[in-house]
C-alpha cells in the first residue's frame, strides 16, 4: 500500500489512478481494511497535495463502498479539521466530501466535531449535509467473510436481497465514540486532593 500511495496516486495517468483506487478497495475486500486505513492517513501527511486529494478520495471511496462498521470514522475526524484548512483547494474540496461520506453513515453524531471549524465552512457542510437526509445508507461492497454469510444466507432462504443488506446495516453512533479520550485526572494540580481535604476540614 506504501507504494501504491506515493506512486500511483499521483500518476499524470488517470487509468493508474483509476487502477490504484480499484486495487485499495480490493485489498479491503480481503481483510486488509485496517492496514489500508492505516497507510491512506499515513499519505495524507505527503508533501503533495494531489497525494494528500488522493487519499482522502480513497477514503472517502473506502467508506461509501464498505461502510463505516468496516472504515472505522474515528480516525478521519481527528485528521479532518487540519485537511478544511489546506492552503490546497483541492485538498479543502475533497476534505468536505469526505466530511458529507461520514455524515451519511453516522448522522448528526457528527456533528460535535466540527465545532472548532471556521463558521463559514460549518454552514456550507451543514448546507451538504441537509441534503442526503432521508437517504438510505448500505454498503455496495463486502468482505471476503460477509460475501460469504449472504451466499449462505440467500441460499438457506433466510433473507432475500434487501434483507442481506439490513443485516449487515450499520449501528447508530454515539456522539462519545467520535471523541478522542482525555485523561482528565493528569490535568488536575498536584495538590488537588490536599486542597479538597482542606476545603472539607473547614466546612
């Protein structure tokens, strides 16, 4: 994937291009979504803008075809306010897309995340956002082990069609899931626990 990242995504060919996303897609096809997420957010640190755009399309094109149970979102919601304020337009650009992608599978549990961006930019992604609402949501592509539970499932009749995809339709999100941990107690002064016995002694 290393490879694939800072040669093929950058290529003046469309069809490497073109080549390079299909490949990515197919590695998470067999199980390899985690170390493809790993190496996209890894590129969006590239020197190279139309790296940097590339990458965010991959993941972008990674969440809409497998879904966020298998693209896990976390990870992209502490890179995205960085990318909104590229100097790049096209990194800007595609960041927001990516920002609507997400939206799309999580909903408003979103949202929470983005209140440190610029006022500007939170109106027009809201403006995006208000439009997939009421949209259905439902992975276009599948893992090697879920092809093969819906085979099994269309086989024994179990499900139909739709029903194949329901089963593996994405939970609601936690707004708190999105958010990354903070140790609170390592912010507290040194002497907060003699300050609080000292308050308490004198009540």
């Amino acid at each position: 994937m290393n490879g694939l990242v800072s040669k093929c995504f950058s290529s003046p060919r469309t069809k490497t291009r073109e080549l390079a996303l299909e490949i990515t897609l197919m590695y998470i096809e067999i199980e390899k979504q985690e170390a493809v997420s790993e190496e996209l957010i890894k590129g969006l640190e590239n020197k190279s803008p139309k790296v940097v755009s590339a990458c965010i399309v991959a993941l972008r094109e990674s969440l809409h075809s497998f879904g966020s149970q298998i693209i896990l979102v976390k990870p992209l919601v502490k890179v995205l306010p960085k990318l909104l304020e590229d100097r790049d337009k096209s990194v800007r650009e595609e960041s927001k897309q990516l920002c609507v992608e997400i939206y799309r599978w999580v909903g408003n549990a979103f949202k929470p995340q983005l209140q440190s961006l610029k006022p500007l930019t939170l109106t027009e992604l809201e403006n995006e956002f208000q439009k997939t609402v009421g949209e259905r949501v439902a992975p276009t592509r599948y893992l090697k082990s879920q092809q093969e539970k819906i085979a099994k499932a269309k086989e024994s009749d179990a499900v139909d069609n739709d029903n194949s995809e329901e089963v593996l339709a994405p939970p609601p999100v936690d707004p708190f899931d999105l958010m990354t941990a903070v140790d609170v107690l390592a912010k507290l002064p040194k002497n907060f626990y003699e300050q609080s016995e000292a308050k308490m002694a004198g009540t």
